[in-house]
C-alpha cells in the first residue's frame, strides 16, 4: 500500500502550481486585453455620437424657412466646427481621453465631393477625423492611441 502512495507523492502541489500559473499568465492578460479592446470600441462609439450631436446642433441654427427651401446655412466656420468637437468631446470624455484641439480636422464638403475614405456624398457631406489617446488609468499599459474618422450626410440638395 505504501508503494503505490509513494508515486503519487507532490503531483498535487505540481497541480496548482500548474492551475495557478496558468490563471496569472494566460486567463488574466487575455481577459484585461478584451476588457480593454471593449472599452476602446465604447470610447470610440461615444465619441462618434458626441461628433453627431456637434454637427445636428449646427444645423439647428438653421429657421424652418431654409429647411423648406432645402437650403441648409452653416453659420459657423470649419475652425468652429472643430472648437464645437473639441469643446464636446472633452467635456463629455474627461477623464478618459486625452485631446488637443489640433488633432481634430472637421470639414465640410459640398455635393459630389469624395471623403477621404473614398465614400462620395450625395448630400452636403461632414466629416470628422480625430486622433486621440485613451487613458486606462491603474492599469498596466496606461494609454493606448486611436484615430477616429467619421462622416455625416445631410440630405440636403
């Protein structure tokens, strides 16, 4: 009886060293690289809708006259436009994305013209590039950079 307890002997702290080991190093970084992958993809759906809601407040500028005539004025310039993004997204995203006015570009394009990414407009076009770094703070790699490139059609003629 003793012989066959004898082989047996430490395979049970070889286990959990084992289990352990494999939780630290495989379970745990692949679990915080998707938790951080879906915090990205938050981040960046958030920042779209902030750049939405931006361009539809400058086009509420606009009196229901020119809405019937389809004739949509922009009242503000590009420059503005990148001052509403900026002022929009850093105050709705504070404590986690770091900005510089610089690195958003806001155009706007009229009809027919090609978007950077190759998408041409029927309507009046805007588009938004924005390069921004995402802060994780208390984690490991505590900054992760991202681009985003967005583009809203207004059905105007």
């Amino acid at each position: 009886m003793k012989e066959g307890m004898d082989n047996k002997r430490g395979s049970g702290a070889a286990a959990a060293v084992i289990a352990v080991s494999v939780v630290i190093y495989v379970i745990l970084p692949l679990f915080t690289s998707i938790i951080q992958k879906a915090i990205i993809y938050h981040e960046t759906a958030r920042i779209k809708d902030v750049i939405e809601f931006a361009v539809m407040s400058l086009a509420t500028c606009n009196d229901t006259l020119s809405f019937s005539e389809k004739d949509l004025v922009f009242y503000t310039e590009e420059y503005d436009l990148t001052g509403i993004v900026y002022d929009q997204v850093s105050v709705q995203l504070k404590d986690m994305v770091d900005l510089n006015k610089e690195d958003i570009k806001a155009v706007v394009c009229a009809k027919g013209t090609p978007c950077i990414c190759g998408y041409i407009s029927v309507h009046l076009l805007i588009y938004v590039d924005i390069d921004a770094t995402l802060k994780f703070p208390g984690i490991y790699r505590n900054s992760h950079a991202f681009s985003v490139h967005f583009h809203i059609e207004l059905p105007v003629t």
